[in-house]
C-alpha cells in the first residue's frame, strides 16, 4: 500500500508519511501516507469531515502538521507558508475561492501571483495560459458579475500561471454544470500529459472513476485503502469510504399526489443588492406527499428564492404565494410559520442559526409560534429548553444539551438539529436550501430520511440543491433553476442527468446587463 | 513552551462578571504608575480619585446625582449595544430632551399644577427620542451610519442650546448671563427624597433597572436585540424586523437620555452654557463596562460616577488637573474592551512535543 | 466683494481646510485597509498638544510636527494592538481613543494653556508671495503643501501600486487575502499606524498654524467631518480633495458671518451648519450608492482567520 520514495516508475513528485494533526477535540489527520507521481492525476477520497481539506492545507503550507514529514522530489519539504508551496511549484484550486468582489479579474489574478508584473504583461500572460488550456475568460471583468464556474477559471488561471508542478484541487466539480465538468477534466488531462501531478479532492465516486490514475480514500483521518480507480466501481470506492452499508433512504412509489399545498404564480423579485439575483416569473405547484426538487448551480436565485418563500422578502402581491389556499404573499416569517410554512435557509451559522446562542435559543427563534413559546411576549424558557431536547433525541444530535452553544456541533449535527427543529414544528410546507452541504455521510442519510419521512406524512416539501445525485434520489418531481427563472417541472423518472445539465448551464448569474453571452453548448 | 489562545466552547460565566471588577482594578494601578511618573504623588491621588468617594459619606449625595443620568443614559444605550448599533451621539438626545422640558417650563413659568413635572418628564423623553429619530430614520432608509449622524448631531445640539439661551429663552432677570430663567416651584422635584439624601434620579435609575432587566432577559423583544446583534440574517430568518429594532433602539436610547437630561436640568434648576457635561459620552463607558445588562450598568454607573467626584477631589487635594478623570475612564474602557479576550477565550500554556497520539 | 476679500477668503479656504484634508486622508488609507478609527479626534488633539509643546521646548516647530507625527502614530498603536491583536469592537475602541486623547492632551496641556506657538518659516521665500495671486499660490504654510502632495500621493498608491493593491485586497476580503499569503494584521498595522502620524501632523496644524495656541478640544469636531469625509468621497482620493474643500468653503462661511455681521441667521446656525450638511450630505450620497460595493467590504470587521 505504501510506496518508498523510489517507486516503480522513479522518485515520487510527492509524499507524506505519518502525517498526524489535532485540534481541540478532534483529531483531523492520523498517520496518514500519501505518494503521488509525476504526470499522475491522484484523488483524494473522503467523505466530509474525513479530513482532506486539513491534510492539503498542511501540503500547501496554511499550517503545520503535528508530526510526520513530507518529501517533494525524494527531498524533505515543509512550507512554512503558501508562498513557500507556490515556490516549490505547488498550485492550489480551493473550494471556497480567494477572490475580491469589487476588482477585476487582472487584479483577482496579480494579487493571487508573488512578485509584481506590469498590468499589460499580465495581461498577455493570462490571455497565453487561458488559450494553451482552452480556458474562456474576459479579463476585464469585475468578480462580482462572474457566475461560479468563471470564478473558478481564475482560480485555475492564477495557478497554472506559476507553472505548478503538482496542482491540488479541492472538491471543484460541486459548484460546476456537468458541461462544465467536461471541460475541466480537458484541462486537467492537458495538464497531466505534460508532466504536472494533480492531487484531485472530491467524493464524487463516478468523476474519480472516469478522471484518475490512483485513489487514497480518507476515511475519519486516517488511510484506510490506496487503489487504482479504474479497477474499481464507484460503490467499491463507496464501501471503502463510508465503511459500512448505509441503507438507502427508502422513498416508497408516490401514488397519487395529494392537493395541492404550495401554490407559487409568477414570483418576481428584484436584485437584493448589486450581487444577488433577480427573481423572474417563478411559478409552480406542489402537493402534499410530493417531494419537489429544484436544480441549479450556485448563484442562480436559489437563496434569493428561499428568502422569497420563507418571507424574509415579502412579494409585491398577496396572491403571489399560497399555502392551502391562504395567500400569505406579504406576510412576514413569523406570519408564513403560524400558516404551516417553514424554511431552512442554506447558511448553517448565521442564517438558519446563531452559532453563539444556545441550542434551546436556538429552538425558540424559529419554532416559537408554532410551539406557543412566546406567551403574551415573554419567553418559555423551560418550554424551549424541552423542545430543544426533544429534537436533540429525535434526532441524534451529538451535543451536550439544550445550553449548548450551536457554533459548538459539528455541520452534520447542527444541520440534523435544525432540519428536526423545523420538521418537529409538524409543517404544512417545508422549503429547504442544500440539505446536506458539507455534512457527513451518517448525518446526510438521516436527513434524507427525515424528508422522506415529513412528505409521507402529508406535507409538501421543496429541496433546494446543487447536487443532482441527492435531487434524483429524493425528488418526485424536478425543476431547474438558472439566472432566477424556473424551468418547467418533469417527473424525476422522465429526465436525464444530461438534459438537466444543459438547463442548469443555459447562462450564467451575471447581471442582466452584462452583455456577455455563451454560444449555445452541443 | 508556548502561550496559546483556545477559543472557549461557551462564554465564561464568570469571566463577565470577574472582568470589569479586575479592569477597574488592573486601572487603578496602573494609573499609580502614570501618575508616580508624571510627578505627583501616585498613590494619593489613585486614593482620592477611587476611594475617597466611596469612604467618605459626606461624597455619597455627589456619587448619587452624578449617577443617575449615567446610569439613565448606559440602560438606554445597553439596548442598542446588544443590537449592534451604535448611539454615540446619546449626548445630543441628552441636550435636547432637556431643551424640550425647558420649552415646557418656559411656557408653564406663570402656571401651577402637579401635572407640570410629569409632562415636563414625558416631554423630555418625547424630545429626546424624537431627536434619536433622525440617525434611525437615516439608517433604515438611507444606510446611513448612526454613529457618524448621531455623532454630528450632538454638535448640531450644543448649537442649539446656545441660541436658545442667549437669544429666546434668555432670563430676563439674569442680567444678561446666558441662561434660562430658572425652574419654578411646581417645575421641581424635590433635590432630596426625604431623608435619605439621595436624589431623584437615583429612583428613577433603580426602576429603570428593573424594567430594563425584565425586558432584556425575559421578552421576545430583548430576544430579537441579542439576534440582531448577533447574526441580523438570522434574526431576520426568525420573524424579527431589524428597522424596527433600529427605531426601537435609538428611540429607547433616545428617551432614556431625554429623561436623564431632564431630571438633571431639575437638579441645576436651569438651562447655561455648562450644561453639557459629557454624560452622554460617559454612559458609553458605563454601558460597556456594565456589559450592556440592567444591573451591571447600575453598578458601573456608580463607578464612574465616583471618578468623576473622585477627580474634583484628587484636583483639590493633589493638584491634578480635571482632565484625568476623563483619561482614567478612557483607560477603563479600553481595559474592559481588551479583558473581553479573556471571556472569549481561555489561556493554555502548550509544550512543543505533540500531544495526542493517533 | 473686492478683488482682496476674494483671496483672503480663498487663502481662510485653504488653510481652514488642510487639517481635515490631512485627516481624512489618513483615514482613507485606513479605511481601505479595512479599518474604521474613530480614534482620530483623539490622535488629533494628541498631535496638537505634542507637536506645541515639544516645539515650545526644543524651540524648534518642525521638530514639534516630528513629534506630533510619533505621538499620533504611538496612540493608534493602542488601538491597533486592542483592535488588531485583541480582536476587540472597533466603534467602541476607536471611541475609547478618542475619549482618551482628550483626557490625555488635555493633562499635558495644561501647562501650556495661554502660551503662543512659534512661527514656521514659509516654505517659499518671500518675494514670490508678494501679490495677491502668488499669496495664494505660495504664500501658505508647509501643511498645506503637504496635504496636497499627500493626497495625490495616496491616490496614486492605491491605484497604482502592487502595495496599493494589496492593501485594497486586504480591506475587500480579508479572509482571502489571508489565504493567499498576505500578512494581513501586519498590514493593518502599518495603515493604522500611518493614519495616527498623519492624523498627529493635522493636529499639529491647529495648534501650530491656524490658532497657533493650545485650547482644549482645539479641533473641535473636524475628526468626525474628516471621518464622514471619507465615507461620501466614497473612498476616492479625488472625491475626498473636493469634498474637503466644499467643507472648508463652509467653515469659512461661519468665521465670515460671526465677523461681518451680516449673518442673517444667529451665529449658532453658522456653526452647526458643517455638521448639518454633513448629514445631508451622508444621507444622499448612501441613497444613492447603497450597497454598491464602494465601501471596503470588511470594514469594522474583526479579522478572524479561524473562522
């Protein structure tokens, strides 16, 4: 499993041994080894919380491992710092991008490189490398008018303008259509022929299969197996990465669909600010038992609709939106919660909770009306404190209690906690925004579950998602949405992933007035 | 071996109450010091500026009426602290509610009645709150920064007050001074309550902090600040309205120092040009060494008030100048801004050998 | 309104709005940074008294505006490392600094109240001043030179320069700057530090030039204009040189209708008219830009690299 410094085909460009890191309360890295080889295109494989992002932070230099050592070129290696990594030749794509809202993408570029060069040098530069990797891009641009996927051609601008050696991308497929997939396995491959090695981070078992060479699965921060995905399956890979069987989420036949619960007509809203999505003639129908799921790359409207639904935004008109038959269009959250209508916002710490509040404050702040928390305006103290409880049983969380700060859980138990916080309330209509971001794997299917369990039991549910494979294993029904209009809704049965791939990328979440368009894709 | 900082998973308890006795404390040395090497007698005059007023029961009345509006004013601006906003400008809602319940005396000064001094005191909580309406309505319609409007309009105030008291509201009888006329008999409250001594204010402050408290620990209202001041999308995501919230915070902080302003115009018996005395300003530190909650801004109103009775005192006896009680309660903000480190967080001493073991 | 009234107005103009210009320019590079100080009454008035009364002792002005330059510069260092290395709330700190500067100047002052400053020498010699437009082009003190020179200098740096550049970034998304590489509390650091020197030297201007005496409170509330400067030349140093200027014109009006007597309005009004318009001025121009991103995006935010 574990190769020396000299492997069959020579000295390994990179490698770790025994690299162990801790933080208070939890050991992210353990003993892990790791070699990749020159031109070798080498995944790292882990679900959430496995502890891949920690492992590259420490090749590139964001911080210092506890022990163990690491080795570039059969040399010793340590980067006390990214600029020490980048000048060793090491690039990285992150999963949240260093970008600059307000400046362009000349400068995004120049403050991501370590020396000065002239703006018009630059210039050239970026034009050469975005030609030779077929990278589409106006340099111009200012970031804040940039969908996510161009954002991302910056990143990998920025990187490959150092010419890397190893270049490391951190799960980079989640905010990408699948054309766009496409394109950047081109890249990569283009790369790899040329001699870089790409240390390729994801969970997306099918993309490992199809794009690399050699795979070590992460697996609670230790290694737990280094295989060749191209003898693998991706429920192979799966095995090794979950560990155990997880039981599918059992979503029985949809018989017949109840009535109709949510009624939403011709949604509009206008830019929230200069960076947000305007809403556009949104209209659809869900019913009670029915699970509707609503597709779309990042940045196309999703949070502007949620916040729509949620009433965060109140709609110009009543009638707009309607549960059961009551039209609550200008009705605040509070007022949308006493009609049956909860949300759960995608933002964990700082929308649908408050990281420094307790758990049962945290339990009070949404669940109140339902729950008569709030008798006369004062609050009930104890009454929150045993709702919190509840959903804390109910549902597993992993905490010490209702007094439990929130910022204290984990993702994946701060996320089953509010998502049994709103499916407690017993909702009519349940809207959520990226169930399972970021969870881990255990969490992931309990929330799945959850939601199968609350539209079983007659409400309506809306998921909100990037992730196609969850949609397509939740969802009756699908729509896609991009630069905040609403597709047509198809049963789940009746589409593929390709023709959702081609209404997700349609175009981009830029301003309306940005002028810039994509030539329709084959 | 290394000092390291650990975030704490919950707030310590007993840090917030520990911090402000040790910052007060940890001033008070260090004021011996700066003191020793400017060239006066440190120690003397740390004595007389903390201690001797709170020895010296003759000092107690001075404490207490200088207390009251700081405490008035730092209930009012705690709200507002939680939420996140910030009303520097409490010393011009302070000046205006006191020119507001002048205007009433000024039009009552040939009338009687026991409803003068209640409308008086509603008037001037009504001036004061309405003078805070400006930098909220600024704020939620325009985004315009409260601390820079309200800061400006305590210039605009001071201005204010000076016109009125040399041009329209001039006392006829004051020859030529600037100033009101003073307060007549039914436009007073007593200066003492009975024989205790203290002053009014003091009565309205512990009542204040009652309500204060019930309100900040037990109502959704005091609910929604906390949110707001925390995480606004989320206390947007629970139902709350943060424009509300921001009138309702201003407009409180507002009231609060328009009561505060007008019971102390009541304790002078008239309006000059020395009427502005920096206690709006002053109830910032309160509020904040009070840790913005009811009881912790009465106690911290106490302290400061026996600063500033304790720097008229260390000025006669020691011969320091005014101004140092201005510096040391600048010194006690920041002490209890850079203790907050402590409640946040916890002070490990790590070794360099790694610890845990797979 | 004569030919010598007009330049003497526009000479009170000049020299009236220089302190502010200096200010608000080292706020701006502050700001930029990311930073709010509202420190900067405080360090102004710390400024005034250092930079007379060092200048009184060592009879020497210039070595008095040296020293003004440190003093500010030690006193942002307070809230820096408060704000900075603390991580405390930057509205409440920057307050604190204020309040403190007053105490502070005021202790110091109070050995030099009534004193008369010393002159500086004016930069250009003397026979270049003699008519009325070279009194207005050379006959001014060094500050003004140096407010001019300094603004376009700023200006330049930040659109210019690599370092600019950085700085920017670091004010517009500091939790990427960090990850990049940049030394972000370092560079906040040295923006903080350089506002206090400058935000001392405008000090210094006061007390040295324009009423040349220590007063306490001299400056009177220019920090808070210089800091509501900043925020409607939406942090452009070209908006912000003529925005110090309409504020100058303004204070000029207050000085000329107290003197003249044709003041129409009491003389309060005139006083309160800066901080008036100043609000008005901030109303408007937030209306209109709203949330257009000209504001450094992590303004006032503490910078917290583990999440």
């Amino acid at each position: 499993m574990t190769n020396g410094a000299r492997s069959r085909d020579g000295i390994a460009r990179l490698e770790l041994r025994g690299i162990t890191k801790a933080f208070p309360g939890v050991i992210a890295n353990s003993d892990v080894h790791l070699s990749v080889k020159p031109g070798e295109i080498h995944a790292l494989l882990g679900e959430n919380g496995a502890g891949k992002s920690t492992l590259v932070k420490m090749i590139y230099g964001i911080m210092a491992p506890d022990s163990g050592s690491m080795m570039w070129e059969g040399q010793d290696y340590r980067a006390s710092n990214p600029r020490a990594a980048r000048k060793q030749g090491i690039g990285m794509v992150f999963q949240h991008f260093s970008l600059f809202e307000a400046m362009d993408v000349v400068e995004n570029i120049a403050l991501g490189l370590d020396s000065a060069i002239s703006r018009s040098a630059l210039d050239r530069e970026i034009r050469a490398v975005m030609d030779k990797y077929g990278l589409r891009l106006d340099p111009r641009r200012i970031i804040a008018t940039l969908s996510v996927g161009e954002r991302q051609r910056i990143e990998i601008v920025r990187a490959l303008l150092l010419n890397p050696r190893l270049l490391i991308m951190d799960e980079p497929t989640s905010v990408l259509t699948p054309q766009e997939v496409e394109d950047l396995f081109v890249t990569l491959r283009r790369l790899a022929s040329e001699g870089c090695s790409i240390l390729y981070i994801s969970h997306k078992l099918h993309e490992i299969v199809e794009l690399c060479d050699r795979a070590t699965i992460l697996r609670g921060g230790k290694v737990v197996a280094t295989c060749d995905p191209r003898k693998e399956t991706p429920r192979s890979m799966g095995e090794m990465m979950i560990g155990s069987d997880f039981a599918d989420p059992a979503r029985g036949p949809v018989s017949n669909a109840g009535p109709v619960r949510l009624a939403v007509r011709d949604l509009s809203l206008p830019k929230p600010d200069d960076f947000g999505v305007a809403l556009q003639s949104i209209s659809f129908d869900v019913h009670a038992g029915e699970i509707f799921g609503i597709a779309g790359v990042a940045g196309n409207g999703q949070n502007e609709l949620l916040d729509a639904l949620s009433g965060e935004t109140l709609s110009a008109r009543e009638d707009v939106i309607a549960i059961d038959k009551n039209a609550i269009g200008r009705f605040g959250p509070t007022k949308r919660r006493a009609h049956g209508l909860c949300a759960v916002p995608e933002e964990r710490n700082g929308h649908a909770a408050i990281g420094n509040f307790t758990l049962a404050d945290n339990a009070f702040l949404s669940a109140r009306t339902r729950m008569g928390l709030d008798p006369q305006g004062m609050i009930d103290r104890t009454g929150a404190e045993s709702f919190a409880q509840t959903i804390i049983k109910r549902f597993s969380v992993k905490a010490l209690g209702p007094r439990a700060l929130a910022g204290s859980l984990s993702g994946g138990n701060l996320q089953k906690f509010i998502m049994g916080r709103e499916i407690l309330q017993n909702p009519s209509v349940l809207v959520i925004c990226q169930p399972t971001w970021g969870v881990d794997a255990g969490s992931a299917a309990a929330i799945h579950q959850a939601i199968i369990d609350l539209a079983n039991s007659g409400s309506a549910v809306i998921v909100i998602s990037q992730d196609l494979d969850e949609l397509l294993r939740l969802c009756d029904r699908l729509a896609v949405i991009n630069g905040g209009k609403l597709s047509a809704s198809r049963k789940v049965n009746d589409v593929t992933v390709d023709e959702l791939g081609l209404l997700m990328g349609g175009h981009h979440a830029a301003t309306p007035t940005s002028g810039e368009h994509h030539a329709p894709r084959a | 071996m290394r000092l390291v900082l650990e975030k704490r998973l919950e707030q310590s308890r007993t840090m917030v109450v520990l911090t402000p006795i040790l910052s007060v404390i940890g001033v008070m040395i260090l004021g011996v010091i700066i003191f020793d090497a400017i060239g006066y007698d440190g120690f003397d005059a740390v004595w007389q500026l903390f201690i001797t007023p709170v020895i010296d029961t003759y000092k107690w009345r001075d404490v207490a009426t200088k207390a009251a509006p700081l405490i008035l004013i730092g209930l009012g601006l705690s709200i507002g602290n939680r939420a996140k906003i910030w009303n520097i400008g409490a010393e011009g809602q302070y000046i205006v509610g006191a020119i507001s319940a002048a205007g009433v005396a000024y039009a009552t000064q040939e009338m009687s009645g026991f409803w003068i001094i209640p409308l008086m005191l509603i008037i001037g909580m009504a001036g004061g709150a309405a003078y805070a309406a400006i930098p909220a309505g600024l704020k939620t319609r325009y985004g315009v920064s409260e601390v820079l409007s309200s800061l400006m309009l305590v210039y605009v105030s001071v201005q204010l007050l000076s016109y009125l008291i040399t041009g329209p509201w001039k006392d006829p009888n004051g020859m030529n001074f600037p100033q009101t006329a003073q307060l007549t008999a039914s436009q007073l409250l007593p200066r003492e309550l009975g024989e205790t001594g203290l002053p009014p204010g003091l009565l309205f402050a512990l009542v204040g902090m009652i309500i204060f408290a019930i309100i900040v620990d037990r109502t959704v209202f005091g609910f929604s600040i906390r949110a707001i001041g925390e995480a606004p999308q989320a206390a947007r995501f629970g139902g709350f309205n943060s424009n509300r919230i921001v009138w309702a915070a201003l407009m409180i902080s507002g009231g609060m120092a328009g009561l505060a302003g007008t019971l102390e115009l009541m304790q002078l018996t008239r309006l000059n040009l020395g009427y502005p005395s920096g206690y709006g300003f002053t109830a910032i530190i309160v509020s904040l060494l009070g840790r913005s909650h009811p009881f912790g801004v009465f106690v911290a109103g106490i302290v400061l008030a026996v600063t500033y009775v304790g720097g008229q005192v260390a000025q006669t006896v020691v011969h320091v100048p005014n101004a140092t009680a201005g510096l040391f309660q600048a010194l006690i903000l920041f002490a209890i801004l850079a203790s907050d480190l402590f409640v946040r967080y916890r002070i490990k001493i790590k070794s360099s050998v790694a610890e845990i073991r797979a | 309104m004569t030919l010598t009234f007009l330049i003497d107005a526009l000479i009170t103009v000049i020299g009236i709005t220089t302190p502010i210009l200096l200010a608000a320019s080292g706020v701006l590079v502050v700001e930029k940074s990311g930073v709010i100080n509202l420190g900067v009454e405080g360090m102004m008035l710390v400024g005034a008294i250092t930079g007379f009364a060092v200048g009184f002792e060592f009879s020497d002005p210039w070595i008095g505006v040296g020293a003004a330059a440190v003093a500010g510069a030690a006193t942002s260092m307070i809230f820096a490392v408060l704000v900075l290395s603390l991580g405390t709330n930057q509205v409440a700190t920057g307050l604190a600094l204020t309040i403190f500067g007053i105490g502070l100047s005021s202790l110091i002052g109070t050995n030099y109240t009534g004193f008369a400053a010393l002159p500086f020498d004016p930069p250009f010699p003397d026979y270049l001043a003699q008519d009325p437009i070279g009194r207005v082009i050379f006959g001014h003190s060094a500050f003004v030179y140096f407010a001019l020179i300094l603004v376009f200098a700023i200006g330049w740096f930040l659109s210019h320069t690599r370092a600019g550049l950085v700085l920017r970034a670091v004010g517009e998304n500091d939790f990427s700057a960090h990850s990049i590489g940049y030394p972000v509390i370092a560079i906040r650091y040295a923006a903080i530090a350089f506002g206090g020197a400058i935000a001392g030297i405008a000090g210094a201007n006061f007390s040295m030039v324009i009423t040349p005496l220590w007063a306490e409170q001299m400056t009177a509330g220019r920090g808070w204009i210089a800091l509501a400067l900043v925020v409607f030349s939406g942090w452009r140093a070209g908006r912000l040189l003529a925005g110090a200027y309409f504020f100058g014109v303004l204070m000029t009006l207050e000085l000329y209708a107290k003197a003249s007597g044709y003041a129409i309005m009491p003389s309060q009004f005139w006083a309160a008219m800066p901080y008036i318009i100043a609000v008005a001025v901030l109303a408007f121009i937030s209306a209109r830009d709203g949330r257009s991103g000209k504001e450094p995006a992590c303004l006032g935010k503490p910078f917290l690299p583990n999440g």
